[in-house]
C-alpha cells in the first residue's frame, strides 16, 4: 500500500455501513457524498 485515501475512523464507518450492498440507484444518488471525504456528510446521507 503506497498511501490510505481514507483514515482509520472514515474506513471503519465504510465498511460498517455496506454501502457496497446498496441498489445502484442509492448509490447513484449518494455518489457525491460516497466519493467525498467528509465524514459528517456521509453519516448525515445514510
């Protein structure tokens, strides 16, 4: 691994959240805060 594009905490929210599991069109409409490193406006988008 060269570098994290996340730290441990954003890391541990992800996969706690499973968004991999989410229909496409949820993810779709959540591809702005998914890509985005804000963790507040992950949570708050669940």
């Amino acid at each position: 691994m060269i570098r994290q594009r996340f730290d441990d905490e954003m890391i541990e929210y992800l996969e706690a959240l499973k968004w991999w599991d989410w229909d496409a069109e949820k993810i779709f409409n959540n591809l702005e805060v998914l890509c985005s490193s804000d963790l507040t406006k992950i949570r708050e988008n669940k």
